[in-house]
C-alpha cells in the first residue's frame, strides 16, 4: 500500500511538472492558433471614391511601418490596386473600427477594416479625438489574427481592446506585440 502511494504521488508530481512546462511555453494570449496568411506578405489600400481622407494616409503608413519593424519577415505593404480600408458609419456608440478577416482552410485570404465614420478623428494625438495611427496600428494587429487583450497587465499592448478619445500608446508595440508577430510569421 505504502509502494502505491508512493507511485501516485510520483505520478502526481510529474504530471503537475508537465503542466507547467505546458504552461510556461504557451505564447501570450494574443497569439492565435487560427489562420494565417500564406506568404509573408499583405496589401492594404484605400477606397477608389474617397472615404479615407488623404491626411489620415501617412498615420495608417505608419502604422503599416510599425508592425513591418517589429523583427519579423511578415509585411504590410500598400498596394495601389487594393482597397480595403474604408471609412463609414458603424454607429456614434459602435467600435472605433472594425477588422473582418476571411480565410479558406488554414489561410486569411482577405481583410477588410473599417473606420468608424461616427468617430471624430485626428491624426495629431488630440485629447478629445481617436487617433487613427493608434487606432490602426491596433488593428493591423487583427490582421496577423492577434486577438484583442483585455487583462489587467496588457493595458500598454498595442493588442489591447479598449481604446478612446486621446489614446496614442498603441501606436507603438509593446514586446508581447512583437513575439506575437514573431511567432506567427517568424
């Protein structure tokens, strides 16, 4: 009896181990286990008729910027051709912006993200206004399928879901954001 007892709590004990090695090498929650683009590559562009004002260009370029310095092979490049950033209405109490992302299999093959037209916005960092570099920079993050954090330590993570009028701390990345990318796209 004292033999298998002492078994079990061998057994216990290495279980327990093995949980936590799991544990201590499973990436941060904004890493997803989803879809992924197939190349190391993506295009974004504007509408043809306008919806994006041309001083926001250059805050959503460097938001592109941001993510393409982060260390990883993976790049969001504008493409003339390509138009998938928009702005319209999403309602005055709807998201700063939306992204949809749609796949086949085990690959992203477009995404689309939204602005919300309802919004006052600004590309200065105005305390009364959303800033659309930070507000893009987070999500071209939904572009790589990160997901958003909400705990208590990711309040600095680009990540982070909750954004408002004055933020601009998402306009850079944080460390978890650059391992996010890192281990998706290496």
């Amino acid at each position: 009896m004292k033999k298998s007892k002492g078994l079990q709590l061998g057994a216990m004990l290495a279980a327990m181990l093995l949980l936590f090695v799991v544990l201590a090498s499973t990436p941060a929650s904004a890493y997803s286990a989803g879809p992924r683009w197939q190349g190391t590559s993506a295009y974004y562009g504007w509408d043809w008729w306008g919806s994006i004002p041309s001083d926001w260009k250059p805050a959503i370029r460097n938001a592109a910027a941001t993510w393409n310095s982060a260390g990883s092979v993976f790049r969001l490049n504008e493409d003339f051709w390509t138009a998938n950033v928009y702005k319209a209405s999403l309602g005055v109490n709807g998201p700063q912006a939306n992204t949809d992302v749609s796949g086949s299999g085990q690959y992203i093959t477009s995404v689309t993200t939204t602005f919300n037209g309802d919004k006052t916005w600004t590309t200065t960092g105005e305390s009364n206004k959303h800033d659309v570099q930070d507000v893009a920079t987070h999500e071209f993050g939904h572009w790589l399928f990160l997901y958003d954090l909400y705990g208590t330590g990711d309040t600095e993570k680009t990540m982070y879901g909750v954004g408002g009028p004055g933020v601009t701390k998402r306009r850079t990345l944080e460390q978890d954001d650059k391992d996010g990318i890192i281990y998706l796209y290496g």
